[in-house]
C-alpha cells in the first residue's frame, strides 16, 4: 500500500519567503464507510457481515457512552480516545465551575505501533497528476484552476 502524493499551488502568507508556492499532500479519496468495514471485516472472519455489522455498532455506542461519561476508551493498536476541555483560569474557587469551560474535544493519542507505521508510509507523486493551479480542500472552497 502506497500513499499517493498530488502537487498543489497555495498561496502562502507567513514566513521569510510568503507568496504562490507549490506543495504535495496526500491525494484525497473517499472516507471507507461502515458497511464497508463489515465487508472486509466479514472476509477475514468468520463473522458473517450482519455480525461484524452488529458488533461495531455496539462498539460504537460502548464507545460513545464511556466517552460522554469522561472516560479514556483504549482502542488497542489504533490507540487511545480521551474526553479533554479547555478552562479560562479564575481567580477564586468559587468561580471555577463549567461555564469557565471554552472547548470540549478529544483527544487522540495513537499507540506506539501505529505512530511507527504512518512513519513508514511509502509515498509516491500520482502518475495521473495533472493538478496546476489553486486547488479546493477542506478549509478553501475556491474551485480548481487547470493551466
């Protein structure tokens, strides 16, 4: 398995250098869906896909429970899930209560063995890669422009 690469033009803003500069990032595609993981979990199983479709549901919500109760879910080798906020500091004991919380999110703390594997990623620039110009992503919702 191989990451492909794509070469972008972004318009860069900070640093000795700022202007148009060219980068690569990995080459977008379709997010894998649940039932797609059935699918492959069933194949290398003796789960049927209605099973393994059951049990990452239940997962799912034992996960979620645990999470809204404040509680680190250890997902083994993907790593650990911890509930984390955010507080603005006080002055007092008596002003230090949830409303001083600005942000609620998780952390993600990947195990030993996945940090390790991402790093030995094999990456390779698409063959098919024809991208020129300004290209949209997640945070830009310019269209693309071909040269």
């Amino acid at each position: 398995m191989t990451m492909l690469l794509v070469r972008i033009l972004r318009k860069i803003t900070v640093g000795a250098n700022p202007g148009m500069k060219y980068l690569v990032r990995p080459k977008r595609k379709k997010a894998i869906g649940f039932e797609q993981l059935a699918d492959r979990i069933q194949a290398h199983s003796s789960l049927t896909k209605a099973d393994a479709f059951a049990a990452m549901l239940q997962m799912q919500d034992e996960v979620l429970a645990e999470l809204m109760e404040g509680n680190p879910v250890n997902l083994g080798k993907l790593g650990k899930l911890t509930p984390v906020f955010s507080a603005k500091a006080v002055n007092t004991l008596e002003e230090a209560t949830e409303k001083t919380i600005t942000r609620k999110y998780l952390r993600y703390t990947p195990s030993e063995e996945v940090r390790k594997a991402v790093q030995d990623i094999p990456v390779e620039l698409d063959k098919s890669d024809q991208i020129k110009g300004l290209q949209p992503s997640s945070n830009n919702s310019g269209g693309s422009t071909n040269q």
